[in-house]
C-alpha cells in the first residue's frame, strides 16, 4: 500500500489537489487467496483524475463502525467485532468496507496504530 499512496501523493501534489484526511483502503474482496481493494486519499472535491489514478465518492448511508489499536496484521479481531455486531443486530452488509488509517505506523508505537473500519449496512 505505502507506493500505492506515494503514487497518490505525487499525484495530488503535481495536481494541487487537497488532500483532506488520512489515507484510506476501499476493500471489494477479502480472501487468503484474494483480495481486491483500491488504495485512496480523501479530496476536497470528487477529481477527474488520470491514467491509473480515478476520482471516486464513497456512498452516503449509515455504517457500522469499529475502531482498532495495535499492530495492522491483528485488525481482523475488529472485523469480526463488526460482523457478529452486524448480525446480532439484524443489519445486512453491503458489497465492501473501507479503512481508514488514522495515523502513520512508523511515527507512533504499534500499540497506538489507530484502523477505522467502516461497513456499510442496510
């Protein structure tokens, strides 16, 4: 990920676009054997973008929300906090979640790495 957002940096600098928050992952499919996500930077305004870069807009509507500390490679235990919450509650996932990184791992403690995860439910 961390070339997919230098790309994006570069992009949005070269571009004079404003970047209005933390980096993010879009995640359509999470698998051992797949996963299929888009690496994005939240804008001031939808962008055109160009060649592999696109402007996107995350949907409007009501989500579930976890927040986890500590080390990335354990942010699963989150995902599953979310999914039995989803289900106790009778809320239908939709087709993906997005994360959101909320500060830089190599500047605070791995203890202290703060992961939004956002479910978009029904």
């Amino acid at each position: 990920l961390a070339e997919l957002y230098t790309e994006l940096s570069i992009y949005a600098s070269t571009e004079a676009i404003e970047v209005t928050g933390m980096p993010l992952a879009i995640y359509h499919h999470f698998s051992p054997e797949r996963v299929i996500m888009e690496a994005a930077m939240p804008t001031a305004a939808v962008e055109k973008g160009g060649g592999r870069i696109m402007g996107k807009e995350l949907p409007s509507g009501k989500v579930v929300k976890g927040t986890f500390y500590g080390d990335y490679n354990s942010s699963n235990l989150m995902h599953d906090k979310i999914y039995k919450f989803v289900s106790d509650n009778g809320y239908e996932m939709k087709e993906f979640c997005w994360e959101v990184y909320a500060n830089d791992p190599s500047e605070v403690d791995s203890a202290a790495v703060e992961t939004q995860i956002f479910y978009p439910v029904n």
